[in-house]
C-alpha cells in the first residue's frame, strides 16, 4: 500500500516537473509572438510615424468633407422643404382670404334676402290689405249701385213688389234682405201662397 502510494506521488511530481518545462516553454513562445507583433504595429521610424499621421490626417479629410457633404444636403433638403412649406402656407392664407371673402359675401346675401322677405311679407300683407278693400269697396259700390236701381225702379213703378224666396223668419239675421225690404218701403212678401195673397192685396190696394 505504501509503495503504491510512493509511486503515485512520484508519478505525479514526475508530470508536474514535465508540465513546468512545457509551459515555461509555451510562455516563452508567447512572449516572443507577442513582442513581435507590437513592434510590428509600432512604428520604429519617423517615416513610418508621418505615414501614420499622414494615413489619419486623410481619413479624417475623407469623413469630415463626407460630413460636410451630408450637412449641405440636409441644409439644401432642409431649404426646399422651408420654400414648400412657404408655398403652402401662402396657399392657405389665399384659401382663407377667399374663404372669408364668401362668406362676407354670403352674409350680406343673407341679409339682403331677409330684408327682401321682410319686404315681401309686408307687401303680401298690404296686397291682402288692399284686396279686402278693393273687395269692401266693390261690394259697397254693388250695393250702392243695387240701391240705386231699386230706388229708381221703385219710383218708376210704385205698384211693386218683392217675393223672397227665404223664409220670413230669417230675414232679419241678412243684412241685404233687411236693405232690400227698406228700399221696397217694406213691400217684401215670402214667396209663399199667404205671401202672395198678401202681395196681391198690397198691389190692389
């Protein structure tokens, strides 16, 4: 047991010497490629150092007249969209002009026609006026003109007459039959069989 101990302790004391070299080694190896490969990105002379800065100087050019190539296009970009937004909005201020500009004038036709249908309405009010009075007169002037020939009827023949057709109880609610019967001098009989004996009587008498 013992000695199967003893041999694995020097075994492994055996591969930790060997794992020593090899990483020395690896290490070694390390450093060189890791020392060559930054004197390869360094430069070692000033030729080399100019080219460097020439090299960044250039780029730098390169990007910022690619910067400022952007910039004159946004500012031009930018200057169209000013003019067309300038455009539009003198459109909307002749849009509102000519919208305000109706609507003045909508305004007063509105006025105008409500003045004219006030006119109207009162001329309506004045024809209808006039006709009842045109109508008044004309019925005035009917029975005037009725009147006139029943007076001179009457003169002319005094042994005359009037037989109504309308029932004797309903003359006093006519107007003309009560007009009539004075204009007779009251000689106004219904036209009914009494009536008539009555009529008859009145032209004997």
């Amino acid at each position: 047991m013992i000695e199967l101990i003893m041999f694995f302790a020097l075994g492994f004391l055996s591969a930790s010497l060997v794992a020593l070299v090899l990483l020395s080694a690896v290490w070694h190896r390390a450093v060189r490629l890791t020392t060559k490969r930054i004197e390869g990105a360094i430069p070692v002379s000033m030729a080399e150092i100019q080219a460097d800065k020439d090299q960044l100087r250039a780029e730098f050019a390169m990007s910022t007249r690619r910067l400022e190539t952007s910039v004159e296009h946004l500012k031009l970009k930018t200057t169209e969209q000013f003019a067309e937004l300038g455009r539009k909005n003198d459109t909307i201020r002749k849009l509102k002009q000519e919208t305000e500009e109706k609507s003045a004038k909508v305004g007063a036709l509105e006025a105008q026609e409500r003045v004219l249908r006030q006119k109207l309405v009162n001329t309506e009010e004045e024809l209808s006026l006039k006709s009842k009075e045109l109508h008044l007169a004309e019925s005035e002037l009917a029975r005037k003109a009725g009147a006139v020939w029943m007076e001179r009827i009457a003169r002319t023949y005094p042994a005359c007459v009037w037989l109504n057709p309308v029932p004797e109880s309903q003359w006093q609610h006519t107007h003309s039959i009560r007009m009539m019967k004075q204009l007779m001098g009251g000689r106004m009989y219904p036209l009914t069989l009494d009536g008539l004996d009555r009529a008859m009587r009145e032209l004997v008498r």
